[in-house]
C-alpha cells in the first residue's frame, strides 16, 4: 500500500481542492475494482458454462459406452434369461474385465 503524500492546508480553497483530488482518486480506485469484478464474473459464467456442457458431453459418452457393453455383453453371453436377465456388475470395468475373461480366456 502506497503512502499518501502530505499536503499542507493552508486555505479552504486548497482543502477543497484536496478534497476533490481524494475523490477523484476514490472514484478510479473503485472503477478499477468494479471492472476486475466483471472480470471475474465473466469468468464464472464462462466456468459454469464449461462445467455444465462438460458434464453433458460426459454423460453422453458414458451412455454410448453403456450401449456398447450391453450389446458385447449380448454377443458374448447370449440373451438375457425370462427371469429378468443375468446378474451383471454396475461398474463398466468389472463388466469390461468379464467380457475380456470371457473372449480372452484369461
């Protein structure tokens, strides 16, 4: 933080003029403030903007990813039984580790 510089007031007419120059100095350091604060909302927005989309795209990949082990899982295992069909992990790895059991007999 800077120091002001000491001024001698000698007048009204010179405490005036100080005065003035206080807010006038005020007045900017505020406008500086108000504009980093738009700045910074502007990033937020961005962000929340970014945040939302990526979450989307997300789950729209997961989705594909979804279909396509559901159809491997078909391919590999066979049809679902009457019975509400077979007992299948909620994790795509384990249910990507038991295809590759199932195709690679590892």
């Amino acid at each position: 933080m800077t120091k002001a510089k000491k001024i001698k007031v000698t007048t009204i007419e010179g405490l005036a003029g100080m005065i003035v120059d206080f807010r006038e100095d005020v007045d900017s350091r505020f406008e500086k403030i108000d504009s980093r604060f738009e700045q910074i909302e502007e990033r937020f927005a961005s962000l929340e903007s970014e945040t939302r989309n990526g979450f989307e795209e997300t789950r729209r990949i997961l989705d594909r990813i979804e279909t396509r082990l559901t159809n491997l899982e078909a391919a590999v295992f066979g049809p679902t039984t009457s019975d509400g069909g077979r007992v299948v992990s909620d994790s795509i790895l384990a249910r990507l580790a038991k295809l590759e059991r199932a195709v690679y007999k590892k």
